[in-house]
C-alpha cells in the first residue's frame, strides 16, 4: 500500500515537472522577437573591393533592429563596390556602397567632387610611415620667395609654409586598407583634394620641397600662418633700412643790377634837343 501510494506520488511529480517544462518552452517562444534574414560579411572585406556571393553569407537578424540600408538578398549586392572597409559579421549597409556601376578599385572611394594626387615622399617626409590610409595631414612647401617680394631682404628669401590643411590620406602605396596601425614606410602617399587644391600641390612639389604632418583626425581648426623664415628661426632682429635722403634741387637766380644813370648832359643840334649819359 506505501508502494503504491509512493508511486503515485512520484508520478504526479513527473507530469507537473513535464507540463512546467511545456509551458515555459511556450513563454519562452512567445518571448523571442521575430528574425529576419540580412546579408552581413563572411570575412573582413576591404574598401574598393567588388562583391561577389563568396563574400556574403545570411545570418538571422532580430526583426526590429535591423539596420537601415541592410540587404536581405544578397543578389542585389552581387558586383556592388565598397566605399567603407566592412568586419567579418557586419552587416553590408547601401551607405558603405559605391554608386552602381562603379568599376572598383582607388576611385570607388574618392568622394564626390574630389580627386586623387599621388605625392612622392619618404621616411621623413611621410611622417615615418604613420600617415596611413584614413590619415589627415597638413602639407607644408619649403621654398622661396619671389625676387620681388624679397628685394629688400636678399639674405632671407627662404620660407617654409602650410599650403593645405586637412587633408585626407587614401592610399600609402597600392594599399588602401584602414584598419592597419602598424606604421609603413612608403615612396607615395595618394591624397583626396579638391580640384583647387590639386593645382597647388603640383605647383608646391615644382618650386620646393613638401612635407607631411599628421594631425588629429578629429581637429577641425585651421590656423593661418606666415610661414618660417630665417629670421623668425633665428629671432634675429629686423634690420630696418635708413630712408632714402631727399634730394633737392636748387635753383641759382642770378640778379642783374639795374643800370643806374650817370652824369647827362644836354645836347642841342640845331633844332632838336636830347640826353647823353655816361
């Protein structure tokens, strides 16, 4: 009779301990917000590379926080180009995509209304390989001033200026990936510039010597210089040229005395009188 009524027991116990288990299985499904299917990276896939399926995989995604921009067919990506390096498990977003039709490579990042210009450098110039891909920098033009702008000081025609400022490193060599914080040291830097300041680096690297200086990449500031000279290195004093002594012109008036009459005596010929003096 204990044998049984244990046995009861124990089975009462079994079926609440399975129906628990059922019902929270059930709660927990009701629970679990709806998935979606997005298109994310396979492996880490860099800026300028064309996409083809082999790079793409589908993953579930939580229905309510899928990205804006995100793919759910991974068709529509298929030739598509990278504008922005993507990590193994990103989701691929349109806004990290170059137009359609764009044929990859360097120019598939260069921003609309930009241009590329490739500056040669080396390990001084290109700040000892840490103006990497991503980089800004400031360019700097060792060079001299005109004999006009300089006629008054021959000695110092030497002068080292900021020509452009912020401007946006894309590529150190062939390589234009920017998840890399290792320095490398290049023979050319590539830099995206304005149509304006691509002229003035050609003229900077024909009159002188350029040079790189990496800046914060979240300084915004400009500052305007006027250069370094000999003279302000040196903090030697200005000299400052003696005036030019005014030459007048002097005009000699020669005075002539008047003739002033001496002794006069009267002269009568015949019918007519007159004067001599001497």
């Amino acid at each position: 009779m204990k044998n049984m009524r244990a046995l009861a027991m124990l089975t009462v116990a079994t079926v609440a301990a399975l129906a628990a288990v059922l019902f929270a299985s059930r709660w927990m499904q009701t629970q679990t917000a709806p998935s979606t299917k997005v298109v994310v990276a396979l492996n880490d896939i860099s800026l300028g590379q064309r996409l083809t399926p082999e790079y793409l995989k589908l993953v579930d995604w939580p229905a309510d926080s899928i990205p804006a921009g995100a793919f759910t067919d991974p068709q529509k990506l298929d030739g598509r180009v990278l504008k922005a390096s993507a990590q193994r498990g990103e989701p691929l977003l349109d806004s990290k995509l170059a137009p359609v039709g764009t044929l990859g490579g360097l120019s598939a990042v260069i921003g609309e209304g930009k241009r590329a210009i490739t500056v040669r450098v080396n390990d001084v110039i290109g700040v000892a390989g840490f103006a990497l891909p991503g980089n800004y920098v400031d360019i700097i033009v060792n060079t001299q001033k005109d004999s006009t702008a300089a006629a008054n000081d021959t000695q110092d025609r030497n002068i080292s200026k900021i020509v452009l400022e912020k401007i946006l490193v894309l590529a150190v060599a062939q390589e234009v990936g920017r998840d890399d914080t290792k320095p490398r040291v290049v023979n050319a830097v590539t830099l995206e510039v304005s149509p304006d300041q691509a002229e003035k680096i050609d003229l900077a690297r024909s009159v002188g010597t350029l040079s790189l200086v990496l800046r914060n990449q979240v300084d915004t500031a400009e500052d305007t210089t006027g250069g370094a000279t000999k003279v302000s290195l040196l903090k030697e004093p200005i000299a400052v040229a003696a005036p030019k002594s005014e030459v007048k012109t002097v005009r000699i008036v020669q005075r002539v005395a008047a003739h002033v009459s001496g002794n006069c005596i009267r002269v009568i010929t015949g019918t007519q009188n007159g004067q001599e003096c001497f």
